[in-house]
C-alpha cells in the first residue's frame, strides 16, 4: 500500500520516481516501474527524465582509494543494477551490457547484482538471448548465461529452452574458455540436462589420446601466448574438469584492514607471485571418485554425502596426497614425476599408515597431481575480484555461489550446483574445505613481491596445515577469499574437510 502511494506521489516527480526505482526491492519495483515507463501520470517528458537520471546513476563514480567494505561501493552498486534493468525494460540498452564485462583484478559487484536483478526485477529473458547471440566479449557471454539460469519456468517456458539445448551444448563442448564452459554447465544443469552432461563426460574421460592431444596443444598455447592469460580446460581420466590457470601471475593475497570478518594476525596483505602455470580441479573430489581410489572407505558422518556427487569428507591430508598419487597413476604420468612419496607393503601396495612420507624435491616442477598451494587456491577463488569473495563484498549473494549453513546446514550438496566463480571453478566457498599442499606459516610483513616456492620436503604429524573455503557448516557470512581454516596436522579428520587436485603444467 506504501509503495503504491509513493509510486502515485512521485509520478509527477522523476527524481524521486528515479530513486524509489533504484532503491526498491522486487515487489516495490514491480509497483513503482510501470508508473516511470508507461503510467498515465507520468508525462513523456517525465519518463525521459527519469531515464536521465538512471543513466547518470550508471556514470556515478567513488573515490578509487575508498575501501571496498564502505558501505556506499554496495549501496551504488544496487543502485546502478536497479538502473540498468529499468532501462533495459524500457528499451534503452546501451548502458546495461557493458556493466556485465568483467576486466580483472577488479570490484565485480555492480556485475553480480544485475546478473541476479534481470530475472527478479523483470527483464525480458528474449533479450537476453537475443544479446547471447550477439555477444562477442567472452566475459558478458558468461554473465548472460547465469542470468539466464535465474529465469523461471513462467519467465523462460520450457519450449524456448528446448530450442537453445542445442547451442548450449555446443558452447559447453566446444569453447575453449573455462569460464564459459563452467556457466553452460550450470545452465544446462539447472534446464534438467544432467543425463545429457554425464555422459559427454564419461566419454571425454575415455579417450585418453584425444586428451593427451589437448593437452600439448594447450601447452603449445601457453607458450605462444605469454603475455596473455587465456584460461583452458581440460577433462582428466577420471571425469574431473581441470581449469588451466595461466602463469606467471602476481596478485594480492590476504585481506586490508577494513575487510569485515578479517582475521588481524593471520592475513595480512602482500603481492604473491606464482612462477608457474597449473591446473586445479574445476569441483571438489566427489564421493563416487574418491571411493574408485579407496572402495572401504567410510567414516561416522558418511550420511553427510548422501549422493555420489557430493563433495566427499572427512579425508585427511595424508589421504589426499595419496589420492593424488593415485590419480597420477591411472593417468599414466611416470613415477618419478609424482610429487609424493610414500611407503609401500611389500607387494608394491600402499600403505596407509604413511610413515616418513616425503615431497618429492621440486614437486612444484613435476608434473604429477598434487595440493594446491594457499597462493595457488587464492588466487584461483578470487578469479581476478579485489573484493573479499569472487562475486564481491559482502555474504548477500553467497548462497548463489556456495553451499554452507544458510541453505544446507546438515549435508553437503551436488558439486556444481551452484554458480561457478568467474574462472569456471566450483564450491570455492562452501560444501567442503579444501586442504593445501604446505605447512601454515605465517605470511611475510613485507609488500612482496614473494614468490610460492616449495615447502620443506619432510611431512611431521605435529607440522599444521591449511584448509581453505567454508563448509556446508559454516554460516555464509563468515566465508571470505582470503580466510584460512585450521591450521590443523595432516592427520586431522573432520566430516567437512575435503579436497581439489591440482597439477604443474608449465613449471617456473
């Protein structure tokens, strides 16, 4: 009743008819938008007005050193998304998809807003697709595909999707960007297309030549392509998608002062480098592949993953380093260039008991699977956002990306059913935590630049390691890029502690 009267006080007033429509929430710009666009209060010249004003709300600039937890970056940034879908619906798109490119390292939240606002504030999904067609940049293609995923059944009808499958599942298969690759699959996935994504997979894991062939030819683009960072993607023998993350890379890593949440003494902000091009897993290890490698396995909270593709918990780090070996065998690579070593029974068969594991000298360098370093889980999680999370600032949207307390408190969930980071990398923050390959130290009090280097080679019960990204028990809030969890000994075992392979494809 509220919103209507304003909406009525304010029709022959566009600046205040302007603010309300940048200010409202669903249900008040439901009601406030037709009297702006089409309402018979409002004048023609009023409505220009009005589209006026939004589109100078668009232009508005902060100051470049204000912090990124100032509460004025988010309220202009919802501001501006209001704006642009209001001006999209009232056919004056020049301004809107612009704001959907992404040119990292950058604040990306203006960005996520308007990817989540186009379906709730009514955009029409026609001229999305429409836009999808049309499209070149490659970093607004992935936006429009998420926003896309956001539309109903009422909004986008299943015969209209039906006609898209097609072109979905040739982006999915065929383009070489991860990034891009990653949304398709979310979408397709949330358009009921699991049967359909399964098995391409299961028959790229297969065919171990074509996959050798993809790989050399990545690595022959790398090296063409130094000074770009061109993203890649590949599927390993095992079904898992390993997103190619170009290096060498500097970036900041930890957390300013100002960030909300931040932990004072174990965070503080340096440049990192990492000398080196690597491959992460684009999901956690699920349970249905964790237990190809150890078929006995189970534990008291084994109920938490209730289905083959949840994330798998309750590994230690000593189990998932010999994971990693394990996946280094069946893929072929020579043992010399795994990167742990570790006991065997007599009989050649592991043992679990993982007395005097060591690194391998230059693990970094080797081409086996392995942890993550923290630089390297880092700056994948960023995916190039200077803001605490790789969507922006605050836990508003982290439901959309992860799955943790608010929308999964007892369980984890389906890997790959929440938004990608703009990477094309799943479950940053959320599902399960991720170890990393190294001891927790302390981070430098110099700027850096500090390069990521190897850890001592010896692995000590007592010597602490770090997980990374929130769990399915961790409240949204308290999810943050630059937290670090633990630390904890390599034997630690919790029903939230899980895993990502990684691999060196270009060492430093």
């Amino acid at each position: 009743m509220t919103t209507n009267l304003l909406a009525d006080y304010a029709a022959a007033d566009p600046q205040v008819l302007a603010d309300l429509l940048m200010d409202a929430d669903e249900k008040q710009f439901a009601v406030i938008f037709p009297v702006a666009a089409t309402g018979s209060l409002a004048s023609p010249q009023a409505r220009s007005i009005v589209a006026t004003l939004l589109s100078g709300e668009i232009d508005k600039k902060l100051p470049a050193d204000l912090p990124f937890s100032d509460d004025k970056r988010e309220k202009l940034a919802k501001r501006q998304a209001n704006a642009a879908v209001a001006l999209l619906r009232m056919g004056q798109p020049e301004k809107v998809w612009p704001l959907l490119k992404r040119t990292p390292p950058d604040d990306p939240r203006i960005r996520s807003y308007l990817i989540h606002r186009l379906s709730s504030l009514g955009a029409d999904a026609g001229a999305i697709i429409k836009r999808l067609d049309e499209e070149p940049d490659t970093t607004i293609r992935r936006a429009l595909l998420l926003s896309l995923g956001e539309f109903s059944e009422e909004q986008l009808p299943a015969d209209a999707r039906s006609s898209r499958l097609q072109q979905l599942q040739a982006i999915y298969q065929n383009d070489a960007d991860p990034g891009l690759h990653a949304a398709t699959e979310w979408l397709l996935r949330r358009w009921q297309q699991e049967d359909w994504l399964k098995r391409v997979n299961e028959t790229w894991a297969k065919r171990k030549e074509e996959r050798d062939k993809r790989l050399a030819s990545i690595k022959q683009l790398l090296a063409r392509e130094k000074e770009k960072t061109l993203g890649q993607w590949y599927v390993n023998g095992q079904g898992q998608t390993m997103v190619v993350i170009p290096g060498p890379v500097e970036f900041v890593m930890g957390s300013p002062l100002t960030e909300k949440g931040r932990r004072r003494i174990d965070e503080f902000q340096h440049r990192k480098r990492i000398g080196r091009t690597f491959a992460l897993a684009a999901a956690p290890v699920t349970k249905e592949e964790f237990l190809r490698f150890q078929p006995s396995f189970s534990h008291s909270e084994f109920l938490r993953y209730p289905f083959p593709t949840c994330p798998i918990g309750g590994v230690t780090w000593y189990q998932a380093a010999a994971y990693c070996n394990w996946v280094s065998q069946q893929e072929g690579i020579p043992e010399e260039q795994w990167c742990y070593e570790i006991p065997k029974e007599p009989g050649g068969i592991m043992t679990w008991r993982f007395t005097n594991m060591r690194m391998k000298p230059n693990y970094l360098s080797l081409a086996g699977y392995r942890l993550p370093t923290e630089a390297e889980w880092e700056y994948a999680c960023r995916a190039g956002a200077l803001t605490s999370r790789c969507y922006g600032e605050t836990s508003e949207l982290q439901t959309k990306y992860a799955w943790n307390w608010d929308n999964t408190p007892e369980q984890t969930q389906p890997v790959g059913t929440k938004k990608p980071n703009d990477w094309g990398l799943y479950d940053m923050q959320g599902n399960v935590a991720s170890w990393c390959q190294e001891r927790h130290k302390p981070y430098p009090v110099k700027p850096g630049p500090i390069d990521d280097v190897e850890d001592i080679l010896t692995i000590k019960s007592t010597d602490k390691r770090v997980l990374r990204g929130g769990s399915f028990l961790y409240a949204a809030g308290t999810v943050r890029s630059a937290d670090r969890i633990g630390p904890q000994p390599p034997s630690y075992w919790s029903p939230t502690a899980g895993f990502r392979p990684a691999k060196t494809l270009t060492p430093q």
